[in-house]
C-alpha cells in the first residue's frame, strides 16, 4: 500500500489528531488541508472568507487538496471537503478514504473544550455548537457516499488507528 489515506468527517472528529498518529504507524507523511489552505490563502481562514465568501473558499479548498495529494500520505481533510463532487471523486479515486464518525454531543464535547475549534469560522455566523447538529445531517449522506470506510471515531485515538489500520489491511488482502 502506498496510495493516499483521506481522513474525512465533520470539525472536531479527530482527523488532525488520529491523522498525526496514523501516519506514525505507516510511515507516512502527514498533510492537513486547512494547515496547506493557510499558507495558500496567506490569511487565517476567517479573515478570507469574511473578505471572499465560501465559494472562493471552496475553490481553494479544492485547490489545496489536489497540492496535499501524494503517495505515502495521511491528509486530513476539512470538514466541508465532501461537498464538491470533484473532491468526493478525486479522494475515492486516488486513495482510500476513511470517515471517522462521532456522535454529535461527544463532537458538542470536544468543541466546547477546545477554544482554538471554537473560533474557527462557522458557516451561518451561529455558535458553532448550535448550527453543528444542522450541518452534521445535511453531510452525513456526503461523508457516506466518500468513504470507503466508516469508522467509529467516538473512541480513544489509539484505538481508532487501531481500527483504521484493520479495516486497511482487508483492503489490501481483497486488492
Ligand atoms: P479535526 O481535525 O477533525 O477538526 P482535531 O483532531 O483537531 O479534529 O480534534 C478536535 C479536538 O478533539 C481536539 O481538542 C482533540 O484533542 C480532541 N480529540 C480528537 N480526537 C479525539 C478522540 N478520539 N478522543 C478524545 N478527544 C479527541
Ligand atoms: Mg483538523
């Protein structure tokens, strides 16, 4: 196996977290699309999308996806990721993707304690852990249609690589 791991799901899942580890484990590089947006945007991303709203975002977003994209790689992806159809299809194409699915009041949870995810942009202007419930049912069917896996994120992140490097190990035994 060398393809791209995608690291899927909504804010707060652990995808930075379990991506780190996970690209421990396999020897990969890791890559985290908002970190690639940042340097790209030259901004933090509030400030660009107060300034150009979020379809340029997604433009970039997109953009920096396709920059982030090597083999050997473990990529963290943003939360919003899956709503372009051109981003579901390069990540189902060019590697395996991994949806690390938490129930909404563990994500509520982890939220509230972080204050850095707290005040990363939210998509109405809404307290993030208002319009999170919102947003979490309007992707669910996103997050399902781009995962080639769906894993159970509401674990300790050990125990979540654990589980990814499982469900890749029968990918590899059946390829
Ligand atoms: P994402 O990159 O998906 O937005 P992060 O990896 O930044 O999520 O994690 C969000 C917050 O939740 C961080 O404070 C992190 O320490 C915590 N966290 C991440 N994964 C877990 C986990 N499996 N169990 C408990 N806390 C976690
Ligand atoms: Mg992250």
């Amino acid at each position: 196996m060398s393809f791209p791991v995608y690291l899927i799901g909504a804010r707060g899942c652990g995808k930075t977290t379990v991506g780190k580890l996970l690209a421990r484990q396999l020897s990969y590089h890791f890559c985290d699309t908002d970190q690639q947006l940042q340097q790209q945007l030259e901004q933090s991303i509030a400030d660009y999308v107060a300034q150009h709203g979020w379809g340029t975002f997604r433009q970039q977003e997109h953009h920096a996806l396709l920059t982030v994209t090597s083999d050997n790689t473990v990529v963290a992806t943003g939360g919003g990721i899956i709503l372009r159809d051109d981003n579901r299809q390069h990540m189902r194409e060019s590697g395996a993707v991994i949806w690390l699915s938490v129930d909404h009041h563990v994500l509520v949870n982890r939220l509230t304690a972080d204050p850095e995810i707290g005040q990363r942009p939210t998509l109405t202007g809404r307290p993030i852990t208002e319009e999170l419930y919102d947003v979490l049912q309007q992707r669910l069917p996103l997050y399902q249609q781009a995962a080639h896996h769906i894993i159970d994120a509401n674990q300790p992140p050990e125990k979540i690589v654990i589980d990814i490097l499982t469900a890749l190990s029968r990918d590899s035994l059946t390829a």
